[in-house]
C-alpha cells in the first residue's frame, strides 16, 4: 500500500511556513482552524486584532469558536493569572477558594433550580459529564440529539453525539442508545415545511417518537440540545423551539439538557445564558469557551436530587477545579457582567447582521443570512430558489481571499459546508464590523465575478 503524505499546506510568509513545516512533520494532523485550507500562524493578538509571525494583522471576528469574547489578552485577566500563578497553581481534584467561590458564581447566573457543579477541561468532556449524571440520576441509557450537532469528539460518548461524519470515520462503534433528530433548521427544513405554519413540526416529530409502539425510543434519560447550533453553520431556531422541547422532556420524564457551551455568558443575547433569555428550565448545562477567556476550563450545573445520585468517585481529573483556571473563570464572569455582555451582544450583533444583510443580500451566492445576539452566518449558494450549495473550490477561494484581506472567519461550516460563522469578540465596535463588511463584500463580489454566479 502506498505511503500517505500530509498535504502540502502555505502560509502567508516565510516564518508561518517554517512552522507549518514543522508541524506538519512532527505532529499528529488534527484540524487547521480559520479557513481549513490556509491557517494563520499567530504570534500575538490584542482585542480584537491578532498578528502572525510574518507581522500580518487580521480582524479576529472568529473568536476561537466563541471562546474569546473579552478579546485576546485582556489586561484584567493577564493580570488575574499573573496574581494566581504566583500564589498557587495547582491542587489535586478537591476544595479550593477559587472553585467554591466559581460554583457560587455559576449557581446566581443560571436559571432558577440549577445549584450544583462540578467542572472540566473542555467542552467535550463537561458534556460527558452532563451525560453521567443524567444516566446515573435516571437509571437509562439512551440519548435525544440533534442532527447537525457538536457536543465534542473528545471521547468516544460525545463523539455519538456529534454528527461531523468526517470526525466519526473509523470510530465506531459508538455508544449505544443514541438517537439523531432533525433539528430546526428552517432554511433547510428536514421537513419541507415553513415557519411558523409547521407548528413547529420538528418538535411534533420528537414528540411522536413517545406515541408509537415502533420507534426504538426507550429508555430515554436526557434530551440534549444547542440553543444555536455552531458547527451546523450557526442555525438559530425559533425562539419557541427550545421552550417546546423542554415540554416534551417534562411530559416524558426526560431530563433537558442544554450545550451552553457557544452561547453562555452573554454572547446569545438577552440574558448571561441563552436558557434564561429563553425562557426555559433546564435540568443540566454544560459551559466552556466564554468561561476561560482562552485557558481550559468547562463546567456542568444541574440540581441538587440529580447531584446527590453522584458518588464522588465516579469522576476525578487530575485538573478538575483547578485553581489558577478557576480564578480566571471568576474573573472572566465579572468582567463580563461588568461590560452587560447580554446586552453589548444583542447591540453588537443588531448592527452586524444590519450591515451583512443590507450590503449582501443581493449577492446572487448569498442564499440566507440570519443571526442571534453575537452569532451571524451567511449560507452561500450556487442559487438562491433552488439552495443548491457552492462546491469546496468556490468557498475555498472565498475563504484564502477573506484571509488575504486580513479577516479571520469561521469558514467551511455547515452541512454543505458552505456557511460562513461570524462571532466577534464583544468587544468589537461599530468600525470593525464595517471593515468586516467591506471585506466580505469584496471578497463575495469578486467570488461571484470569478465563478460566474
């Protein structure tokens, strides 16, 4: 069998070559973020501006995938990790000033009812955690997700979760008892139909699947869900969706679980989570991204009676509740409360998705443009009656011309591939989302003059 070779992957200089090359030879090949195609290798970032080693200048409207909504290099939260790493660092899994006093926080920010946490390194693995719980509390084993979902791929348990077929190859098999529904993705309904007319259908389908005697759903413990699917190409569903599901899961005995892991602290608009914005009650929420300002840290929140069905010894790390990351997550919270994100959020992205749709919604590959408080995504086309996606070379070109222009975007998501993810920081002014608009729209427009659309 002929030998594999890594593909051949450029830079924008001499000096991101020479670490691509690097990287490339020595490490295992895992995921180039940004555009896929043509990474940025960073050497410094401050707000809303990061720098390669070429001392080429981006506009971050990225995030690291919602994580950095103060910014890069917050001076308050340098300063927090200074202060904390000169008096202490790191204690084995157990009681720690910084981690009771970030359980506090969590439990007088989430909705009513939430008190107990416990916490982690990542987002995949506070979902793993989310699911042990709902096991353990409930006795079953079978799980509701959604299609177009990512909970992680950490772990063999949230990878059944997560739908990215390209992160499931050779995996399997999975863990049992999952099943996948359609989520409400109303651009592209799974059902043909249309909002609000479809009553809201997708949710009808979950509830039938408790009606029939041949659907293979038993022994359900939770239902999770993203209140704005990211991956999927940042798909905002109605605001009544999430409130039905969580009916569903209360007339059945199931427990709600909601992913707050993109949409926590503000980003989602109205509320510091996208729960309470929502109006809903969920039984378990996950948190990562927002909660570390870039250092690694998640949390999981849910009741006291599901808390208590858990023995201590069922799950311990190593850096679970470590206090340096800790301390940052306390600080990162004020500072965000500080700013109103909920409120900065839902400002910040009015305007955005304002001046992305006035600028390109005539754009015939621009096929639908939609957002939430600091989420937007704009889905390219091929047509806009018939929806037909672009093909790879096409958002290739589009992504490598946007990076060349000096903006960071979330390219390649979606289940085409095709839609483009937009999350800047909160920190982000008017001025830079009108830079990011004049260079997505040049960048769309000489797309659509090269490829004839």
């Amino acid at each position: 069998m002929a030998k594999k070779t890594a593909p051949r992957i450029e830079s924008f200089g001499p000096k991101s070559q020479e670490i691509i090359d690097i990287s490339m030879k020595y490490e295992i090949f895992t995921h180039w973020f940004y555009t896929h195609i043509r990474p940025v290798v960073p050497d410094s970032a401050e707000g809303v501006i990061v720098r390669d080693v070429d001392g080429n200048e981006y506009i971050d409207f990225f995030s690291s995938f919602a994580t950095m909504s103060l910014g890069h290099c917050h001076p308050e939260i340098v300063e927090t990790a200074i202060q904390q790493a000169k008096k202490l660092t790191h204690v084995p899994d157990g009681p720690n000033r910084p981690r009771a006093l970030l359980a506090k926080k969590l439990s007088e920010i989430v909705p009513r009812g939430l008190t107990k946490s416990t916490f982690s390194l990542g987002g995949g693995s506070a979902v793993e955690l989310g699911l042990r719980l709902a096991k353990t509390y409930t006795g079953k084993y079978g799980i509701i997700a959604f299609l177009g979902a990512y909970h992680g791929r950490t772990t063999l348990g949230v990878q059944s979760l997560t739908t990215t077929n390209y992160s499931r190859q050779g995996c399997g098999p999975f863990m049992p008892g999952v099943i996948h529904v359609p989520y409400a993705y109303c651009y592209r309904c799974s059902f043909g139909k249309g909002y609000p007319q479809c009553d809201l259908w997708c949710a009808r389908y979950i509830e039938s699947l408790f009606k029939g005697q041949l659907t293979a759903a038993t022994d359900i413990a939770t239902l999770i869900v993203e209140p704005i699917q990211g991956v999927a190409g940042n798909v905002v569903p109605p605001d009544t969706f999430l409130p039905e599901l969580g009916k569903i899961c209360k007339e059945h005995g199931i427990l709600f679980f909601v992913d707050e892991i993109q949409t926590g602290f503000g980003r989602f608009g109205d509320a510091m989570t996208a729960s309470e914005a929502l109006g809903i009650q969920p039984d378990i929420i996950c948190f990562a991204k927002a909660l570390g300002s870039g250092f690694p840290i998640s949390a999981v929140i849910t009741r006291d009676d599901i808390a208590e069905k858990w023995e201590p010894v069922m799950s311990s790390e190593t850096f679970m509740g470590n206090p340096f990351l800790c301390s940052i997550a306390l600080k990162s919270i004020e500072l965000l409360e500080r700013m109103n994100a909920p409120k900065k959020a839902k400002s910040l992205g009015a305007y955005m998705l304002k001046a992305f749709t006035d600028s390109l919604k005539n754009l015939q590959l621009v096929g639908d443009i939609r957002g939430r408080g600091a989420f937007a995504a704009i889905e390219l086309v091929k047509d806009k009656k018939t929806k037909e996606p672009i093909d790879e070379e096409t958002w290739q070109y589009t992504a490598d011309l946007t990076l060349r222009k000096g903006l960071m975007l979330n390219f390649g998501a979606g289940n085409y591939g095709n839609v483009i993810n937009i999350v800047p920081p909160l920190i982000a002014t008017e001025e830079h989302i009108d830079r990011a608009v004049d260079i997505l729209t040049e960048t769309l427009r000489q797309t659509q003059k090269k490829f004839l659309f």
